[in-house]
C-alpha cells in the first residue's frame, strides 16, 4: 500500500512535466484564448491556454489524425475535430473530454460550421462526397454525393462556410464547384458549376465571405466564384502564371485558407514554384510575385494585415518566413524546429503558434520582435486551431 | 575468416533481395513513409488525396514497378520523384514495408 503510494506520487511528479489527462481548469473561465494543437499520429490534441501560454490538458481518442483540422461551436467552447479516418469528434474544450465521437466516412480530409453554427459540414475522399450534421447532437442532416459528370465518385476538397447558411467545395476528380445552400436545413439546393480546371486540390474564402478561389493542381491557375453573383459563374484568374516554366514536383500540396488575405491582396503558394503569388482582390489580377525559401504550403495573413507568415513542403521545411506586405520583401526568418507544418496567430496577432512536428514542439513567438517566447512539448504536432476561428468565416 | 565466407554465400544466394537499410535509415525511412507520404496517402496508408498503400492494393504488382513509382513519381498526377533523397535499394526495401502492412503504432 505505501510502496503503491510513493510510485503513484512519483508518477504524479513525472507527469508534471507533460499535460495532463484531463482537464483542470477550476472555476468558471471563457474560451477566447484556448484552442488546440493536433497530435496526428497520437490521436490525440492539446488544449492550450493561448494567454498562459501552455498546454492545459490533452483529450485522447480521436482516431487517425493525420492531416486533421477543426472548427469551433460559436460559443467556443466545442471544438469540431475532422480526423481522417472519417471520425467527427466533439470535444469540450472546458472539461477536456470527448462530447461525441462518430465515424461517418471512410476517409475524409476537411469540415467547416455553417454561420449560424447548426450545421458542421464534412468533406469527404471515400465514399466522396459531404455529409452535413446537427452541431448540438452529430445526428445526420444531409448527405451530398459527389459524381462527376461520368458518374465517378469525386474526392471532395476546399470545403468552406459562406454566409447565409452556405458551404461551398471542389470535386478533385471531377473539377467541380459545388454551392450548397442550407437556409432550408430540410431541402438543401445544390449548384454545380463544371469544367472548373484539372484538379482542384483545395479552395479558400475571403475573409468577407464572398469569394471562393480553388487552386488547381492539374494546371496553372486558379478559379474563382463571385458568391454574391452566382449567375456570373466561375472564373479562371492567374490563367498560365507559370506558362513557359518547368514546375517542381510537389512534395506536399499546398494549403488555401482565408488566411492568406492582407488588406486588398491575397497572397497565395504557386504549386510546384518557390514562389508566392501576390494577387489584388478586386479584379483578380497578378499584381507580383515573391520569390520564397521553398514551395509554400501554407500563406497566413498576421490579423492586421500587414505581414504574411508562411511555412514550405518537404525538404525545405525547417523554416518560417516573414513577408512585409507594403514591401512584399522577406524580413525575417525563423528556424522552430524541423518540419514545420502549421501555424496560427492568437486572435489579434500579438504572437504566432509554430508546430515542428519532427522536433515534436510548438513554438511561440512574438510577432512584432520575433522572439521565441515559449516552447510546448507535443507528440508530432501538426494543426493548431483557436476559439478565435469561431467568429470568422471561412476558417 | 570461416564466418565471413559463410556470409558472403548467403548473399550470393539472394542475388534479388535488396540490401536492407542501416537500422537508423530504417526509422528514418518509415518516419518519411508514415508523415510525409502520408500526407497524400494517409498515415495508416489507407489513402488519402494519393491512393490506398495497403496490401491487399498493391498485390499484383512487381515491388520493382512500385519502387520505380516511387523514385520517379507518376506524371500528370501529384505523385513527385523521390530519387533525390531515397535510393534504389531503400525503395524496393519500402516497398517491401507496404506490402508486409505497417505496424499499427
């Protein structure tokens, strides 16, 4: 009984050093400052105090998370955790357990939540497709299917939220567009605008919830749909930015998130290019292009707007560079660790969260001196979410 | 000097059996298998954007094909060329992997 005492304090005092099982988090407090790091091939993700910051707790059992991502309930105290093995997890940020857990695909790779916050829509690689689910109870709302024209299943990438109950993706096969339109959660209407380009391999909104864009990998540009005029259709933009040139084999894809956009540009990875595109948001235009340490995976806007953090695919992934935005110059850069998949700002942009998953750490900084403020200690971490995505559309 | 003819016989008599990795290489490889071909492929290999990798999809097919695919990609897909960074050896060896099936760990 006493030797089991000592070895139960001496295991107290190890794990001291690591988060803990559950979450402790005492008292009443909000969630603005909390989110999560993904811990993809554990299963498992971190609660982080973003203010504190440290790592709260850790919620286990979420199946594959490799290539994981999450969006929030908007009282941010949910968070929607999309694994890739198919699994829809709802995780209570504040007690630091598993709500509900479903498998609802085969292998899926994306979700967002409607602007209402009802309805948390899934994408699909098998069966292909989008499933779209109550918030509050998982229970099945609609199911999308995703053929082409030939009646092939599509992979289904770029899933995003657009105001008004929408969500709008890209059929990777099949390169589609698809709106889906839930203000009637019971009889939701699809549209589907073809021939988009080869490939579609992800898509992004701007911040205002009027524009989706999806990258092309099958060919040098970019489509985009002016969601305020759907009759207008899709547009290729940046068509042959890099006709005449030999592209780089892609060892890892880009990402495209609303993120990338800084005041009236955006600025976003060109697929198999060391290059960063710089794009005016008006009229869809190439207006410059950065030339980077690596190709971008992913581009992501400071909140103000006035610098681009981004991030590069394997082998040049141990660094992060800093792009002034008014002088579109790299000013800075930064080592974290190696293999740097993600990063995210804490809601206002006073610091940066940097995952180096081969040096199992996250990193963060100051944005405005750069300086390493702190490092927490996660088993191959990849995607880091904050509440703060709640409140924003298209994240 | 008995020892060593006894070792160069075996490796006579395996003339088609690529030299396996050095045992950090091996870690290193199935590290790069699992993260980064994973990230088209899945972590488990159960497919992702890139198709399945798991036995049952890859019976059929000679381990020289699959390690050919692997050091030079597949054109007008997002397969790249793993030549600059995995040798001939290391990719028949990491074909061989897949086919066995991954640990579950």
């Amino acid at each position: 009984m006493r030797t089991e005492a000592i070895v139960l304090g001496v295991g107290l005092l190890l794990a001291g050093a690591l988060p803990a099982a559950a979450c402790q988090l005492g008292g009443l407090r909000g969630t603005g400052d909390l989110g999560i790091v993904v811990e993809r091939a554990a299963g498992r993700v971190q609660v982080i105090d973003t203010t504190a910051r440290t790592s709260l707790c850790t919620v286990a059992g979420l199946g594959d998370l490799s290539h994981a991502s999450a969006v929030f309930s908007r009282d941010g105290r949910y968070a929607f955790v999309f694994g890739r093995d198919g699994g829809l997890s709802k995780v209570d940020l504040l007690k630091g357990e598993v709500v509900k857990r479903i498998v609802q695909a085969g292998n899926s790779i994306g979700g967002a939540i409607s602007s209402s916050g009802r309805l948390v829509a899934v994408s699909n690689y098998d069966p292909g497709g989008v499933r779209v689910f109550d918030s509050r109870t998982l229970d099945l709302v609609a199911d999308l299917p995703a053929a082409g024209a030939d009646g092939a299943p599509s992979k289904v990438v770029g899933l995003v939220d657009a105001p008004g109950e929408v969500f709008v993706y890209a059929l990777y096969d099949a390169g589609q567009i698809r709106h889906a339109d839930f203000s009637d959660p019971t009889a939701p209407v699809v549209r589907t605008f073809e021939d988009v380009g080869l490939q579609p391999y992800d898509g992004l909104i701007t911040p205002d919830g009027r524009h989706y864009v999806a990258g092309l990998f099958g060919e040098d540009g970019l489509a985009a749909l002016d969601l305020w005029h759907l009759e207008k259709g899709v547009v290729r933009i940046l068509d042959g930015y890099g006709r005449g040139e030999e592209p780089l084999p892609v060892y890892k894809m880009p990402h495209l998130e609303g993120w990338a956009a800084a005041g009236d540009l955006l600025f976003l990875p060109a697929v198999g290019r060391h290059e960063l595109l710089v794009v005016d948001r008006d009229g869809f235009e190439e207006v410059d292009r950065i030339e980077v340490h690596g190709q971008p995976i992913f581009a992501v806007a400071r909140p103000d707007g006035r610098e681009v953090w981004v991030n590069f695919a394997h082998p040049d992934n141990g660094v992060v560079q800093v792009i002034d935005v008014p002088s579109r110059a790299v000013v800075a850069e930064l080592e974290p660790g190696e293999a740097v998949l993600h990063l995210e700002f804490t809601p206002r942009g006073s610091e940066v969260w940097v995952s180096a998953r081969d040096s199992d750490r996250v990193v963060v900084y100051d944005t405005a001196s750069k300086e390493r403020l702190a490092a927490i200690e996660a088993a191959t971490p990849s995607g880091i979410f904050m509440t703060a995505r709640a409140h924003r559309t298209g994240l | 000097m008995r020892l060593s003819a006894i070792l160069l016989f075996a490796g006579l008599a395996l003339p088609a059996a690529a030299d396996a990795p050095e045992a950090d290489r091996q870690a290193e490889l199935l590290h790069r298998l699992r993260h980064d071909c994973g990230s088209c492929h899945g972590m488990t290999m159960a497919g992702g954007l890139g198709p399945a990798l798991l036995p049952a999809a890859l019976e059929g097919r000679s381990d020289e094909e699959l390690a050919r695919i692997v050091l030079d990609g597949v054109p007008r897909t997002p397969m790249p060329p793993w030549r600059f960074e995995i040798t001939e050896d290391e990719a028949l060896w990491l074909v061989g992997r897949l086919k066995e099936g991954l640990d579950e760990d």
